[in-house]
C-alpha cells in the first residue's frame, strides 16, 4: 500500500458525475491513469448504498495498492477497513477522532493558516487547503486562496500538504510552477470522456514538479 509521502494525485468516487457510468469502472480508471489515493466522496447517496460502493472500492484499491480514504464518516470507514477518513472543519475534531481511528490516517480539510496548524497540531496525518481556484463541486465554497497561502503553510508543515479546489489540466501548471506537488481533483477528471487519460495527464504534471 502507497504512504501518504508518495501521494502526488488525490482522487475520488463519482459522486454527482456519475453520468449513467459504472462507478467501479470511473475508478478503476483513475488508477489505471495514477491515482494515488481514492476517497470514497458520495454527498447524496443513502449509507446502505454508500456502504456497498464504499465495499466494491475497497476491494480494487487493496488489489492495486492504492490508499482508500472515506469523507466524513469515521464508523463507516472502520466498516469499510479503509486506510482512513477525511474529515472538515464541521466534522468530529480529531482528538474524539484519534482514539476510534488509532494507527489509521487522518486527513483535514482546512481554509486558512490558522485552521492548519491547528490540524497539523492536533496531529491530523495530512491536511487538504483550499479552494485554489473557484470549485462547482460545492453548494457552499469557502472563499477562494492565494497560492502563497499554501507555500507559507508548506514551509512549517511536518505532514503532507494538498492543494484543492477548481484544480484541473488548465490551470494546474499554476500550482506546479510554484512547486505545488500533491493535489486533490475531482471535476475535471470524473467529467471526462476518457477518465484514464486525463488523470494520467494530471499526474505527468504532478511528478514533474
């Protein structure tokens, strides 16, 4: 199983871009193409159906090494045996967290300088920062950052840092440029045609920051 040292490329399941598609198929793809970490990311769906997904996902990510992170939900993610749970700044804090998930990974989302080193403090095992750029993926977006904001909090961070947040194949050289190396991206790979492509473009990127 990849380390959280090595994640360049944040994935996720289809969500509202499932399309009509098989989902199993949307992920298989983005690995295929490079992804190093799957969330299973399902905002709509009832948590039996979520729980069967969140089974099928499991199944391919330990076939093919990949982490497997669920959002939000810590009881469904020890169902689920992932290797861990992202959770937001509404979400359980992580010291309720710890004792439950013990050696699991604990990811968070985070919006300022602030909230990130209180995670990094608290002892959260990566940190999400964003939005980048302006995101449809949200009803509710925070506003968006500056990419010096994400620089600055790289430069004390102990722990893996990751970009968010209206990131795709038009605007990532921005982040890669500045030396950027890991980030979270969903639309614009789960909108596409051909889903293995496009994350393998996004993760060329990625590596050759």
């Amino acid at each position: 199983m990849r380390s959280l040292k090595e994640v360049r490329l944040y994935c996720f399941s289809p969500g509202n871009f499932l399309m009509g598609r098989d989902p199993i198929e949307m992920v298989a793809a983005q690995i295929k193409g490079g992804a190093d970490v799957v969330q299973l990311r399902e905002k709509d769906m009832p948590k039996r159906e979520k729980l069967g997904l969140g089974l099928a996902i499991r199944k391919v990510t330990t076939q093919e090494g990949v982490l497997f992170i669920v959002n939000d939900d810590i009881d469904l993610s020890l169902i689920l045996e992932a290797d861990g749970v992202h959770l937001g700044q509404d979400d359980i804090p992580i010291k309720y967290a710890r004792p439950l998930l013990k050696d699991k990974i604990i990811g968070i989302s985070t919006h300022s300088l602030d909230q990130a080193r209180e995670a990094i403090d608290s002892g959260a095992d990566y940190i999400g920062i964003g939005p980048v750029f302006k995101t449809e993926t949200k009803i509710r977006a925070d506003p968006v950052i500056e990419i010096d904001l994400i620089l600055k909090i790289k430069a004390f961070s102990s722990i893996p840092v990751i970009a968010i947040g209206g990131i795709g194949e038009k605007n990532i050289d921005l982040l890669v440029n500045r030396g950027i190396k890991r980030a979270a991206i969903i639309s614009d790979i789960l909108s596409s045609k051909d889903i293995e492509a496009k994350t393998r473009t996004l993760k060329e990127k990625l590596i050759g920051a």
